[in-house]
C-alpha cells in the first residue's frame, strides 16, 4: 500500500483450517459482489520462515495453494443444434445458445462433442439448458432443465449427409464415436479447415494466409486444395476486398518462402491422419524425400523407432491415394520442396543430446514455440520441461526418476 500498488481490501489472515474453509465457501457465495471477475481463493501460509522451510516442488510453492470455484453456472435457451464438417471430416454437432453471460464471458455457442453425448444429455432444441464453461475456459451444455421443457421439443436427429457438401457420413469403426464425412476433396468445410492448418505456423508457415481469406479463396472457386494457392498470382489477390498492395506483396512473399521449408512441415501440412509434428521429423529422418517415403512398405515405415502399425499403415495409405498423388505432383511442379538436401541433423546448442518433453502451459511462451526453441538449441528424455498444470507426464517423470525442471530453468538452459 505504502508503494502506492493497488492491495485487495478483502485480504483476511486467519489461524485454523476451519476459517480457511470458511472463507473460501463465502467468496463462492459472494463471487459476483465485487467488480471484476474472480474464479477462486489463493491460500498463503503467512511467515516467511515457514515458506522457506515448506519450499517448492519444480512447478510450484507448497505454501500456498489456489482454491478453485465450480464452474458457475446459468441456464438459457438452446435455439437450434447444427454440425460443423472439420479438417479431417469428423462431424461434430454444437448449440446455438440465447446468449447468457457465464463465466465472464457472453456464450452463444457450445459444443455437444458427438451424436452419443446429445443422446446422454438428451438436450433438445427449444430446451431450456444449463450452460457451464468447463474450466472456466469451454463453454458446455450441461443438460436440460426438463421441467421447463415445451411439448414441442423433439429428439434431435444426427444428420445422415454432410451439411457442407450433402455427402453422406460414415463411421471407420462401428464402434467409434464420431461421423465422418468421407468427401476428402470435394468438401468445403474440409477444404477450408484443410488450408486454414497447411498455411499455419505449426506446417507450412504461410503467415499472412488467414482464415478468411483461405473462405474466399475457396468460395471463388481459386483454391479447391492447399495445391492450389501456389497457382494464386498478385492480379487475382488485387480482386479481394482489403488487399493492397503491401498486403499482397505480403501473402506472395510468404507463399514462395513456404516453397523451402523442411519436408517434414510438408509431412504434417499433407493432413495424413496421426502424423502430427514429431511424428512428421521422424518420418523425415528415416525417408528424407517424399518420394523415398511414398515408395516405402508398411513394414519399412513400421521399423522406424517410434512409428507403430497403426501410423505406418495410415502413411502408407495415404500415399497409395489417387487423389494424394495428384496433390503431390501439383506441389512438385509448383516447386515446392520435395527433398531434405540431407537428412536434417540436430544443430549443436545447449540443449545437444537432450530430449525434452514440454507438459502443463508455459507463461513466457506457447507449447509449440517452447518445442521450437528446444529444437534450435540443439534438443532431440533427458528431462521433463513443466508449466503450469502438467499432466500425467509429469507423473510418470518422477516415478521414473527423470528430471523435472520448472520454467525458469529451462529458459535458463536455453540460453547455455
């Protein structure tokens, strides 16, 4: 206070576990008194010297501790269920809301995950429902109120066709969960979701392609697959409502730099199901062209380390598809890179002959840019990198006796 920083007046010290317990059950009960939004009760022990003597695991103090609140809760009206077609063609059915303030946020839509949890919940269009965001994070319908349901709400119904392009959905496995659209190239909704992930930071790093310009490109009919954004030239872009010159000069520069990337941002760009980034600089390694990679068995894919039976079948699928050969050879002729000059060695740095394992969000950088960093320093377990909220690796970590490092010091490392 004295420095002038702003303390909040509800601070309160108290003695027994009882008066913790206490005093977190009435902000829950008062969360909305005061004017900003709060999600719990941060618990301190309140002397120095016992803070030191308690200490720290790799991630957190063990003298202080955050009480979360239930997620908070607010019923509303579901107007309407539709699906949504993804990249990969899985369906997945979502709520139209009335919008309802929840969670310091205004909610209009919310998942329903697949056909079997809007049979579960069994919510209805016309439903009253009671809406949470999971997490404080993920808007979700919980489940109707059924004594404020009208007579005329009727079970809903999974479509039989896609509703993107009227193909009709199929399950791989019967007993799997979710419908698929099986119309790979002629879907727009796939095709755009498609793009959207080839141009991204994560593949073939297309920085200025952004969503919406990915919808126009598609809706007019310039770009039916990631392929032909290569064939887009300036006149065509000058067409489009807010492109410039600089924006222009932008995206087309941005184009042909993704021409050179590693192949294994090609790997993961191709959308070949369970070929994700490590994945992808594996395969890259084994088969540094694509060419070596589309020739191989499933029995050569197979022997790779760290590929299993089900990822070696899914690559080799893929590349025994007409429709992927021809996307290839449109790739190729556009000059895309096909082949690591030599299989890409790990770059010497700090991090050389480590491997590392990024678990629970980092507060100074993304996962996937940690990952990136740990990369360009030279990493290939050696140790478990942990931010906030680690998962199950963390776990397995310490009951194999792998080191665990906070934050800190993996920038600490990163640095030499």
């Amino acid at each position: 206070k004295s420095a002038g920083l702003p303390v909040d007046p509800n601070i309160r010290r108290v003695g027994t576990l009882e008066e913790v317990f206490a005093f977190c059950e009435e902000w829950q009960r008062h969360r909305h008194s005061i004017d900003y939004e709060i999600d719990g009760v941060v618990v301190k022990v309140d002397q120095i010297a016992l803070q030191e003597e308690l200490g720290a695991t790799s991630h957190a103090p063990r003298w202080a501790i955050a009480y979360k609140f239930p997620p908070e809760e607010r019923t509303t009206l579901l107007r309407k269920i539709d699906v949504h077609t993804g990249r990969t063609g899985i369906v997945t059915p979502f709520a139209f809301l009335e919008p309802v303030f929840v969670g310091g946020v205004t909610v209009t839509t919310a998942t329903l995950h697949n056909q079997e949890e809007v049979k579960r919940k069994d919510v209805r269009e016309k439903d009253t429902v009671i809406v949470r965001r999971a997490g404080d994070v993920i808007p979700e319908v919980v489940g109707p109120v059924l004594s404020k349901r009208p007579p005329s709400a009727r079970p809903w119904r999974f479509p039989k066709k896609c509703n993107s392009c009227g193909t009709p959905l199929v399950k791989l496995k019967a007993e799997e969960a979710y419908w698929r659209c099986p119309n790979k190239r002629g879907c727009p909704s796939q095709n755009i979701e498609w793009l959207s992930a080839f141009a991204s930071r994560g593949a073939m790093d297309i920085e200025t392609l952004g969503y919406k310009t990915g919808i126009l490109l598609i809706d007019l009919g310039w770009v039916k697959d990631p392929g032909d954004i290569y064939s887009i030239t300036p006149e065509k872009l000058a067409q489009l409502p807010g492109f410039k010159q600089k924006k222009i000069d932008n995206l087309m520069n941005a184009i042909q730099a993704s021409k050179d990337r590693p192949i294994w941002r090609l790997l993961v760009a191709l959308n070949i199901r369970h070929v994700g980034s490590h994945v992808a600089q594996v395969l890259a390694r084994a088969f540094p062209s694509i060419d070596q990679l589309a020739k191989a068995s499933v029995e050569e894919i197979n022997a790779v380390e760290e590929i299993g039976p089900e990822i070696a079948q899914s690559v080799h699928d893929w590349f025994h598809d007409r429709e992927n050969l021809k996307l290839i050879a449109k790739l190729r002729k556009a000059g895309v890179r096909m082949e690591d000059e030599e299989p890409e060695e790990i770059p010497e740095g700090p991090l050389s002959r480590t491997t590392i394992v990024i678990t629970g969000g980092l507060g100074s950088m993304s996962r996937s840019e940690a990952e990136f960093a740990a990369q360009d320093a030279g990493a290939r377990i050696a140790f478990v990198a942990v931010g906030e909220n680690p998962g199950s690796k963390h776990d397995r970590a310490l009951q194999l006796g792998v080191e665990t490092i906070d934050e800190e010091e993996f920038l600490r490392r990163l640095k030499g």
